[in-house]
C-alpha cells in the first residue's frame, strides 16, 4: 500500500474518532469522495491498525444506526421551510 493511502486513512479515522462525523462529513472535511473514505475505513484500515479499525466501526454504527433520524429532521425542516414561505 502507498504511503500517502495509509496516512489517508488514518486521517480519516482520526477525523471520525475526534468529531464523531458521518462519512459524507468526513470527505467533505478531507476534500475526497465519499468512496474513497469509506474504501480507507473498512477496507484498508483494518490491515494497517486492526484495533483503530474496531473503534471507528464502531462509531460508524453509531452513525448508520442514527441516520433515520438524521433524515427525517432533514424533512422536517424542509416542509417547515417551505410552508414558511
């Protein structure tokens, strides 16, 4: 693996362990694709540092087991938007 994939990834999961963001905010932060971060994390990570990978799997389950509730206050405040228009 090239250098500057492996310290890609572990960027990423620093970034994800210290905010607790979503994929999508993580690439956003980093300035790559949402592909990509999520290829570093869950292929890539886990044969550069196994425990590291543990930890941020964790928090991206966290985050998948959340999203419904994220998407719907997204609605929400679009249809609060629009009727305020």
């Amino acid at each position: 693996m090239k250098d500057y994939i492996m310290k890609r990834a572990l960027n990423a999961a620093a970034y994800i362990l210290d905010n607790h963001s979503t994929i999508r905010e993580t690439a956003k932060a980093l300035k790559v694709s949402k592909t990509t971060v999520h290829e570093d994390l869950t292929e890539r990570l886990p044969k550069i540092d196994p425990q590291l990978a543990s930890k941020v799997r964790d928090v991206l389950m966290a985050n998948k087991a959340e999203s419904h509730i994220r998407g719907g206050e997204a609605t929400r405040l679009l249809y609060r938007r629009l009727n305020n228009d």
